[in-house]
C-alpha cells in the first residue's frame, strides 16, 4: 500500500527524471493552502486528483485503503486518484496542515495523465527531515495563490522541486544512496572548470576545502569515480572540445590556452579521449557562431 518505485532497479532514476521532467510533469491546482483543523473536523476524502498533504502541527490519524498512520508533524501523505480515506484529529491537539491538489500533465495536451502506481511517491513516504519539505510547499501555496501565468510556472517548478525532495528522502529511508556532490567538491570543481588551462595541483585544491590531499583525492574517487588528476585532464580536453566546435581558435591556440606545452601531447590525449585528433574534429565541426558559454 505504502510502496513507491523499486529504487534498487536498475535505470530507475533515469526514467524517473525523464518522466517528472518531460513525460508527465506535474502541475499545482489551484486548490492549495494552509488549514486549522476545526473542532470536531474529520475527512473521508474520495480523490479525483493527487494531493500532497502535510501536518504541521497537532496529532490525528489517517487510513487508507486499510492501512492506518499516526498524523504528527512532519508526517507526509501523497494521495492518488481513487483513493478513499478517513483522516481524524486528537480534540486536545488540532491539525494544521498543509495541502496541495496537483495533476501529472501529458506533455503534448496539457491533459491529466494516468501514472502507473509504480512511478507515484509511496503513500506515506519516510522524511526524515520534514523541514525541506514543509518550505517547498510552502512556497508551492504561496505561489498557486497568484494569479499571474509566470508564478503559476514558478509554482510548478516549485512543486517539481517537492516531489524530488520526497522521492529523495523516501529512497534514502530505504538504503539508497541519493546524496549530492560534497559542498567541499563542489568549491574544487568550480575552480578546475572555470579556467581548465590553470591546472591546480591537489595541494592547491586541498587548502582551498580545509581536507588534506589524501582526503581530498578519496573524496574525488568517492563521489566522482576518477582521480583529482584525472579530473582536471577530463575538464582541460572537455573545454578543448568546445572550443574546436564553437570558437575559430586553431588547434595550437587552443593547446596553450589550456596550458598544454605543445600540441602533441594535447593531440595524444585529444586522440585517447574522443577517439580522433583535435584536427579531425575541427574539419568536421559546425561553423563557429554558437555562444562561447
């Protein structure tokens, strides 16, 4: 009752993304808000839609389709098309919750599409930090409140950023490993991409994260799957092949722009990398005009 994706299967979050992103992109209704349970409140809801719907504070409890939930802050229910439910509230306790009525869209009509089950966040997924949560549907029904078409998009944007964050830690509550690239990593990365032909050492990025090198090239390894030496190469030679299809620099200005000591060894490691020398791939590239970014 509760499951969503099968996280562990291969390709999973591939097509995941293909089908959040392109396929069936979901989109906020207008029914968005923020409520004070009443005294005597209780719900038996028969959605036609999906609703996200969060506690805030106070305490209740929920079923659906036969399975029965604690409600206490923090506690997340994604309701589906069908579903039938009976929601009450502790009289001594009062909800508040949060709620957002959404669609998953057919890309093409703008029509609401069928979603497998499969593919749906789980009923109630495991947060174990609610608090990113609570902000980004916040921020969803703050913005479904507007009228004007681009803070309907920003509450789609703001509504596709809640449902990543939900099947993130939803997967992380079932062993999967969905963390992002260490902040510390990202400072080097930054640093080796935006001038590829300065060539850092691993001692000049360590200092720049506070890790010695050691730390430094396990967590290059770790998170990346090469070395930092492997790291910067990679990025010299992506940058080398921009600049053969996009800018009308020759191949010796390229080498030393990206501090190669002489085009025969940038054409050895072109050659290792693509497949072909810098040379056959500006023969056959594009005619320059594109944006140099």
């Amino acid at each position: 009752m509760t499951s969503g994706p099968d996280y562990q299967r291969p390709g999973v979050w591939a097509e995941l993304v293909e089908r959040l992103g392109r396929r069936h992109p979901p989109w906020p209704r207008a029914d968005c808000g923020r409520v004070e349970c009443e005294p005597g409140w209780a719900w038996r809801p028969v959605l036609a839609d999906h609703d996200a719907w969060l506690v805030v504070r106070g305490r209740g409890w929920a079923s659906v389709g036969g399975e029965r939930v604690d409600l206490h802050p923090g506690r997340l229910v994604m309701l589906r098309p069908g579903d039938r439910g009976e929601f009450g509230q502790d009289p001594h306790d009062r909800l508040t919750v949060l709620y957002c009525h959404f669609d998953f869209r057919e890309a093409a009509s703008g029509e609401p599409a069928v979603v497998a089950d499969a593919w749906l966040p789980a009923r109630f997924p495991v947060l174990r930090h609610a608090a990113p949560v609570a902000d980004l549907m916040r921020r969803v029904v703050r913005l479904s409140r507007d009228p004007h078409p681009l803070r309907r998009l920003d509450a789609a944007a703001a509504l596709l950023s809640l449902l990543t964050e939900v099947y993130r830690q939803d997967a992380q509550a079932h062993g999967e490993q969905t963390d992002m690239i260490d902040p510390r990593l990202q400072e080097v990365i930054d640093l080796v991409r935006g001038n590829p032909g300065r060539r850092p050492s691993l001692d000049e990025a360590a200092r720049l994260t506070g890790l010695a090198p050691a730390g430094l090239s396990r967590l290059f390894s770790r998170q990346l799957g090469v070395s930092f030496r492997q790291f910067v190469i990679d990025s010299r030679l992506e940058r080398a092949r921009q600049l053969l299809t996009e800018s009308s620099m020759t191949v010796g200005q390229i080498a030393r722009a990206l501090g190669y000591p002489d085009v025969f060894l940038f054409s050895r490691q072109f050659r290792r990398r693509y497949g072909e020398p810098p040379s056959a791939l500006r023969r056959t590239a594009t005619p320059p005009g594109r944006s140099p970014g």
